[in-house]
C-alpha cells in the first residue's frame, strides 16, 4: 500500500471510519437504520479511496470485492479506509524477486504480514483473495486465487474448515487441488494443519486434524511435494500462542507462524 494512497485516504476521511452512533438504538428498526447509514458512509468512503488508485490496484480491489465475502469484506474496507496495510494489501512486485502466493484461511491470513516482513528482500509475498475455506471452495475458485501470473512457490493449507468433511472426500479435492497447482510449475510447499481444540458446541475435536494431517502427509509424499509442518512447530507453544478455546492465534503466535512459513518458503527457493 503506498504512502500516497494512506494519506489520500485520511484525508478523504478525516475520521477514517464512520465514529460510532452515541446512545444505544431504543428498537430494532433504529439500529438497522444506524447500520444501513455506517455501512454507506464506509462503502462511499472506500470508493472515494479506491478512486484513486492506479488501474492495476483498482482491478485488485475489484478482485477483493468478488472474492472476500460479507465477513471480510467489511474489515477490509475499513482498513483500507483507515490507512491500515492488512493481509490483502496490493503487492507491486520486484520483478528481480520471485513470486509467492499464499493459499489458506483464517489462521494463514493472521500469518501473511509477518511473512512478508521475513521474506522482505528475498520475495513478493501475495495471498490468495479469499479466506480459503475448505477443499470445496478450493476446487470451485483455485483458478481465481492462482491468477494470471507466474508463481515459483505456492505455499498452501486446507484443514480446519474440513474438520468435518468425510476423510475419504477430504483426500480426494486435497488430490485435485494438488495436481491443478502442480500444472502451474510452481513448487509446491504443503503446510500442515495447526492444532484445534475440542469444542462440542462448534462440533469440533483436536483428532480431527490429526486426521487430516496424516491423510495429507500421505499424499504430498506421493506427490513430492514439500511439508511445512506447522502443527508440530506451534504444538509446543499453545498455552502462550493460541488463543483460549479457539482456533486462531495472538500477535505471537502469527509471528511464530509467520517466521517458519518464511523460512520454508526461502529454503524451497534456494
């Protein structure tokens, strides 16, 4: 994100984002309206930012807006409007760097912005536009993650949003989602699925990722294709890294994360 765009942004929005309404809504209607208001002063604030950039980062933004969805979306959008860099920033490439594209959920977007501070340098780090979700939403969007540009590494994970897929089909679009990227010519970097707690309520269990990680193990090995074993790396870091009772992490433990998918990525590069 440029120096330019933040300051063009701020300016246009002197407050960044909508301050919220004072008093609580006396009905259901009146937080509607106040929602209704916030949500178009955001959406008209984004576009006044959006407006001027150059046409490669507008086509990006556009790209964003298909493919980010009614959670993420919004946050970014605020972000943007706040000069905040985030996970989906436009990258303008080196073009004496390699290209690398991050493919994953929640837990890699947490990550993506320590990599690129690891790899600074050494590679431009882009992320698939998208919380990647599952192997299903893979199989119907990999074409739009992947782009028109020529990646050398594609550092990818799918596992947590499976947890309750069939194994059996689970291995199965993990396979087709290998073989389409492996047509890229890219080399191919699995990261293993991190560890997840059980939770009755959110129809979770901890065994489920072990599952899928030894499902994947098996299959990456038949397809040559590189481990970044990031549940065993973070495993003995869970107490001080993860948050309670949830999937996702603190600011340490992205940039733990961040710091080992860095180092996986270089050493596939050299």
């Amino acid at each position: 994100m440029t120096t330019s765009f933040i300051l063009t942004c701020l300016l246009l929005s002197p407050l960044a984002v909508a301050p919220p309404a004072k008093g609580k809504p006396t009905n259901t209607a009146e937080a509607a309206a106040k929602k209704a208001a916030a949500d178009k002063l955001l959406d008209e604030q984004y576009a006044a930012c959006v407006s001027t950039l150059p046409p490669e980062q507008q086509a990006w933004e556009q790209v964003l807006q298909k493919n980010l969805g009614s959670f993420y979306l919004p946050i970014h959008k605020r972000q943007k409007v706040a000069g905040r860099s985030n996970a989906w920033d436009f990258v303008q490439d080196d073009p004496n760097l390699p290209r690398v594209l991050l493919i994953g959920d929640s837990v890699s977007r947490g990550y993506t912005q320590s990599v690129r501070k690891a790899l600074a340098g050494k590679a431009n780090v882009h992320r698939a536009p998208a919380n990647c979700g599952p192997t299903s939403l893979g199989l119907r969007k990999l074409d739009v993650w992947l782009g028109d540009g020529k990646w050398n590494v594609i550092h990818f994970n799918f596992g947590i949003h499976d947890r309750n897929t069939p194994l059996a089909d689970y291995s199965q679009r993990l396979e087709q989602l290998v073989e389409r990227m492996k047509k890229t010519g890219a080399k191919l970097v699995w990261a293993s699925t991190t560890p997840i707690p059980d939770d009755p309520a959110k129809k979770q269990t901890a065994a489920s990722i072990i599952e899928r990680n030894e499902a994947a193990a098996q299959l990456m090995q038949k397809h040559g294709v590189a481990t970044d074993d990031l549940f065993t790396a973070i495993t003995p870091h869970l107490e001080t890294m993860q948050n309670p009772n949830d999937v996702h992490f603190n600011a340490a433990g992205y940039e733990f994360l961040g710091q080992q998918v860095g180092k996986a990525i270089e050493d596939t590069l050299k």
